[in-house]
C-alpha cells in the first residue's frame, strides 16, 4: 500500500485510537503499528453471552421450520452457533446469509460453504438489494434474523414488507464497558491523538457517556474515521467537526487513516 511514503512507515509518528471490542480490535492494531502508527485502544463496546438462554433453545427445537438464517455480524454467527450447534446440528435446509466480509469469513470458518451475501457494500440496504431477498423470493419463506439485544429493524420490516416471516432471535449483548476517560482525555491533552475510528454508532454514543460534555469539547476537533455514513451522521451529531467517511473492515478503514495523513 504506497500513499507517497513507504507503507512502513506511513503512519509514522501518528496514535490513532481504535474503540472496537476488547477482543475485536488486535487485528487492526497490529496493521496500524505494522504501518509505523501507535494505536490506543480504547472499547466503547463490549460484547458479552446473554444471561438468558431459554430462547436460543426455543429456536434450536424449531431450526428446520426456517428456510433463511440471517447473521447481523460475526458476533451474531459465533455466540448463535455456538448456542444452537451445542443443541443440535444445522439443518441442510437453512441458507446462511449475511453481510460483510468478517461476517462470510467465520460463517465459513464454522463449516458453512454456500453463504447469501453481498459481494460489495456491507450494510442492510446492500442485503436488500440481492436478487436472493427480492419480494419474489421471499414471499412466503420464514427467515430468521440473529443479532444482539436491539439495533436495526430495517432488514426486518422490508422483508416483512415484502411477503417473508421474520423472527429475531437476540444471540448476545452489548453494553458500554466500563473504562476509565483519562486514557484516551490525557492524551489528548497532550496533542498526542491524530485519529480516532468508530465503527458504530452505539459505540460512539458510549463515547460520549464515558467521556462527557468536556471530554467532547475536548475531542471534538479530532479526525474521526466512521465506517459507514450512518456512523458518520451520529459523530456529527455528536459535535465531532472532522469526521472522514471510512472503508469497511480493517483494509477499508487503514487504507482510509493512511490516505488522509499520507
């Protein structure tokens, strides 16, 4: 990756802070430091099982009533499977579909080898637009959508819209963790961040509970990568003033880091 330095050393001199998951964020760190960088982390997410498991059960008995198995995220296929494998094996008949990239990556990892997803875009509008998921084919088909306690009901209702049953099993929870603001507030009071990347937008809410109204003042002048427009909107809304629209995954979201302060 050449951006008028060498990619050793493209990000030379640059923190950039990554706010993913605690367990989600060591691939992206080790690529900014590979590129010269220092990354922070700092999670504005966790990701933890469900206290109660009594649904997951539920939907393993009645897995084979389904022709459609929708995966939000990688969280989403690894806390279902690993609920709904330990009950009974997957039915031949259920399609695995998702979205992105690390999505198909640990649906293969766990066997699956025919996978619904869009080969561009990673969002639910790009799922929307398969053929697979058009009214024609999900007219009459029950699809079952695995994700974490709320978010987006947009894939949902358009199916439901379209002729399809819909039923939404939550397979994990997300809560704002509890981390201490001083370690991302001193350094940048120190002047020593150049960027900070978002990667949703609960996420950058949590932000901005942990830190406060002066903790964003402070901010707020930072470049914020956010990896989808929408995530984009709520930074703004947020008061960040810098926010650059980020490529998906880790290549999308360092090829963008490196661009800007190439």
């Amino acid at each position: 990756m050449e951006t008028g330095k060498r990619a050793s050393d493209a990000l030379h001199g640059r923190t950039i802070v990554v706010t993913r998951p605690e367990g989600q964020a060591a691939s992206l760190c080790r690529a900014i430091e590979k590129h010269g960088g220092t990354a922070l982390r700092f999670p504005v997410l966790e990701i933890g099982p469900l206290d109660d498991r009594t649904g997951m059960a539920h939907v393993a008995r009645r897995l084979d009533d389904f022709d459609i198995a929708f995966f939000v995220s990688p969280n989403a296929v690894n806390f279902a499977l690993d609920g709904l494998l330990a009950a009974r094996n997957w039915p031949a008949s259920v399609t695995a579909a998702t979205v992105g990239k690390g999505s198909e990556r640990a649906l293969s990892a766990r066997g699956f080898d025919k996978i619904i997803a869009p080969e561009a875009g990673f969002d639910t509008e790009s799922v929307l637009a398969l053929p697979a998921f058009s009214p024609a084919e999900v007219c009459g088909r029950r699809i079952l959508v695995l994700r974490g306690d709320g978010g987006r009901d947009l894939l949902g209702e358009t199916l439901v819209a379209r002729g399809a049953e819909v039923e939404y099993l939550s397979c994990y929870r997300r809560f704002c963790p509890d981390i201490e603001p001083a370690r991302l507030l001193d350094p940048v009071k120190r002047s020593e961040v150049d960027g900070l990347l978002l990667t949703s937008s609960e996420g950058a809410r949590n932000l901005a509970d942990i830190v406060g109204a002066e903790g964003m003042e402070q901010l707020s002048d930072v470049p914020v990568f956010a990896s989808h427009p929408r995530i984009a909107a709520q930074c703004r809304e947020l008061g960040f003033a810098r926010v650059i629209e980020a490529g998906a995954g880790d290549d999308g979201a360092l090829r963008t880091i490196i661009s800007y302060f190439g």
